[in-house]
C-alpha cells in the first residue's frame, strides 16, 4: 500500500489499481487524523463500489502494520 496526501487529505493507494481518497487534516507533532465516514467511495475507475465497514477496517489494520515511529502517525476518527 502506499499512502499519499496533502493537509486536508490522504489517499490510500493499493497498487491494484484501487485508490481510496479520505478527508482530514495535518494535526502538529506529524500526525494526521482521517474522517472515517469521509472513506466511502473509490477513485476512479472504481467510483460505481462502495466501500464497505469491512473493507474499511481492513485498511485501518493495514495502515497500523505499516506505520512507526519515523512515518506520519495516522489516527482514524
């Protein structure tokens, strides 16, 4: 997975050809909270999916595994 962004968002790209978009903000201390009810649909070409609770917290648990101590923290509310 490699994730991307800017300070009011992040994106969650699988290299599948799946990209999920998701709002947020940059707090300080390097640290970015991500809206969960923001994360609903797809990128393109895949914007017709929904994405689903499971998928969801999927990616919540895939982003945990990835992150540590030297990368931006990423807190899901």
């Amino acid at each position: 997975m490699k994730i991307t962004g800017s300070n009011s968002y992040i994106k969650f790209d699988f290299e599948n050809g799946y990209v999920l978009k998701a709002d947020g903000e940059m707090l300080v201390g390097n640290k970015f909270v991500v809206y969960k009810d923001s994360m609903k649909i797809w990128e393109p070409p895949h914007q017709a999916e929904k994405v689903t609770e499971e998928q969801i917290i999927d990616i919540i648990e895939q982003v945990k595994r990835n992150t540590n101590e030297n990368t931006v923290q990423i807190i899901f509310e």
